[in-house]
C-alpha cells in the first residue's frame, strides 16, 4: 500500500450541519474499546466512559453552557444505520450529552441532575454540530495524532493499538509517525513491540480481556521487554528503532512467555497476583531475577507472601546494586512527598525533617563527588 502524507493536522470535511443527538453513535472501533468484548453495546461503552477523567466537568460545562459550537464532532456516515452517524472524534463529549439527556443514566453513574431550560434542552437534543467526512480513513491520522501527543491523550495501551493500526492497515511507517508526532525517545516503536508481544500472551491465554479492560499498565511490559534480561529470557532480538514480527516469542519460549506475563499481570483465573507493584524498581528487579536461577526459583516457590520480588532481587544483587535500590527507594518517597505536598499545613516537625533530608543529601552527594573526582 502505497504510504499517506501526513503533514495535514485535519482534512477538510464534506459538510458542518447540525444533528439530533439520537442520530449521534458511539464509535466502537475507536482504540480506547479495544478491549471490549464483540457484543458490546452502548451501555456498556457509555460506562466505560463515564469512568473517565473529567467526564462530570464535561456534564457540568454543558448543563450551564450548552454545546460548544466552535468544537463539532467529527463523523461519518453509519454503513449499517441510514441516517445515523458514527462519531469518530468526540465520544467523550458524545457520552457526556448522552448521559446528560437521561435522568436514570445521571443517577445511574453517580451526577447530580440539573433541570434545564427548554430551550437549552432543544440545542442539547437536537443542534449538535458535527463535521461529516466521506470515511474513517480520512480522519485516522489526525485521531491518532491528537490522543498520542495533543491535548486529550489516551491510555499506553490505546496509543499502541492505534500504532498498530496506522501501520497494518493504512501504511503508514513506524518513522513517519514518529517524525509527525515529534517522537524523540523511540515510545513508538517501544509500544509497537509491546503490542506485539500482548496479542501473542492473549492469544495463548496468559492474559485475559478482562485484564486488559481493567487498570492494565501496557507501560509495564513495552518497558520490560527493552531490558537485556527480559529479551534473553523471552529470546528477542531487537534494537532500539526496530519492529518485531507478529508472533516474536518462538514456541520453546512460550512458557516463559507465560511466566513473565504471571509476574506482571497476575494470573487469568487469579490463582497468583501479580508480583510487580510499580514500574520503578520492580520492573528493573524482576528483570534481574529472569536470568538468576537461584532467585528465580525463590519468586516462583515464594511469589504468594509480601516482598517476595524485593527478596528474590537480593538475591541477585551486587554492593552496587544495593545502594542503587536504596537510592531508588529514597527517590520515589520523595516523589511522592512532592505529589502531596498540598497536604502540608505548616507543620515544623515536617518542615525540620525535610530540611534534615536537604543536608543529608547533600552531604551525600559531596561524598559521590570526591569518589568520582578520584577514579
């Protein structure tokens, strides 16, 4: 398939007209319901997105406001619903009318209900402005781009489905979507393996949809699997700025395959948890673990009790790596502080703590100083 250009942020549409909400669909092919099951409706898409982030912002800037006119949604006509339209861009703000039109879906998801003038009501059910484009493939690029670096961004796993898409089935090279998006750290091509790597575990069983559906951290694997350890274990060969084939883990290493995806994800049947907590340290510990035998065994026969990863990575640590992993955990408590701050209300006990931790650490670091000075 011959390659697209990529250098128009939105193609120009058919026609701006305004349409009745009941004529609006939610687009079931976007990225973000990938993991939806193939009988889904539109309850269950709405309550996927009246999950999200900012949704009740959205509700309540269009009960005082009303729609905004200057931001139509972007659709095409529906193939199986004449007269409908799918919406390719804007489900959120679709979802956010839907469940405003509907008392029992307001108190079904938790929104206070607002009574609403009748003409405020009339714009809301039926003037909603909307650009039409002649197909999907017209818009796919500039729906990709606007949620992997633009303003409303979605979820890892999302991003690298779309990767996925863009180049399966509309040609587009890793390259030319790293170029378009500014990408400068190889995330593309990072998430582009990982998804690899996912659809193999999910065909085989290792991780289920419904994993996938809940708080699933794509990050965790796209990561893991850049690690040296990782990619001996898992028997990869990649580098930095390369693409792996469909179905890169050969058959001898599917076990293993298997065993990485219990580590991070937990079992499908939830007989193990999983064993990774957070992204730093612990997926820099299990990957130390993979090659250990000895601290490999202790994570399998020990995996069910607390601390198990951190156990099994002692195991394999070095003074220098030590030191590393009390750093890291210094690093993320502080992170930590720094997200709550807010909490702060002057308290001098905390305020001389942190000033103690301020000397501390510089102390240290003039310590690190002279030992590097002298190598």
């Amino acid at each position: 398939m011959a390659k697209k250009a990529i250098n128009n942020p939105l193609p120009k549409a058919i026609r701006k007209v305004d349409v009745k909400l009941i004529d609006l669909i939610l687009d079931v092919d976007n990225p973000r319901f990938a993991h939806l099951t193939k009988d889904y409706n539109e309850d269950e898409l709405l309550a996927k997105l009246a999950e999200e982030k900012n949704i009740d912002e959205l509700i309540q800037s269009f009960q005082e406001n009303g729609y905004y006119l200057a931001e139509p949604l972007l659709v095409i006509e529906s193939s199986e619903k004449e007269g409908k339209y799918v919406v390719i861009e804007g489900n959120r703000r679709l979802a956010a009318l839907r469940i405003l039109a509907s008392p029992n879906l307001m108190n079904r998801y938790g929104f206070k209900a607002v009574k609403i003038n009748k003409s405020f009501e009339d714009q809301l059910l039926n003037q909603i402005p909307v650009l039409i484009y002649p197909s999907r493939d017209s818009l796919w690029s500039y729906l990709g781009f606007r949620h992997i670096k633009g303003s409303m961004p979605w979820d890892s796993y999302s991003k690298g489905l779309y990767i996925v898409d863009m180049y399966e089935c509309y040609g587009f090279s890793l390259d030319e979507i790293s170029t378009r998006i500014g990408d400068k750290n190889a995330t593309i091509y990072k998430m582009f393996n990982g998804i690899r790597v996912l659809n193999q575990a999910i065909e085989n069983n290792y991780i289920s949809k419904e994993q996938v559906a809940g708080k699933f951290n794509f990050s965790h694997l796209y990561t893991i699997i850049e690690h040296a350890n990782t990619k001996t274990y898992l028997g990869l060969k990649f580098s930095r700025n390369s693409m792996l084939e469909k179905n890169p883990i050969s058959k001898n290493r599917l076990i293993n395959l298997k065993t990485l995806f219990s580590f991070i994800y937990g079992d499908p049947d939830e007989s193990n948890q999983p064993v990774v907590k957070v992204q730093n340290p612990d997926i820099r510990r299990l990957d130390k673990v993979l090659l250990n035998k000895k601290a490999l065994t202790f994570l399998l026969d020990n995996r069910q009790g607390d601390g198990a990863l951190e156990e099994s990575f002692k195991l394999t640590v070095s003074e220098d790596f030590a030191l590393e992993d009390t750093i890291s955990k210094a690093y993320n408590n502080l992170q930590k502080t720094l997200e709550n701050i807010n909490l702060y209300k002057g308290n001098e006990f905390l305020w001389k703590k942190i000033n103690g931790i301020k000397e501390m650490s510089t102390k240290i670091l003039n310590k690190m100083d002279k030992i590097r000075l002298s190598k």
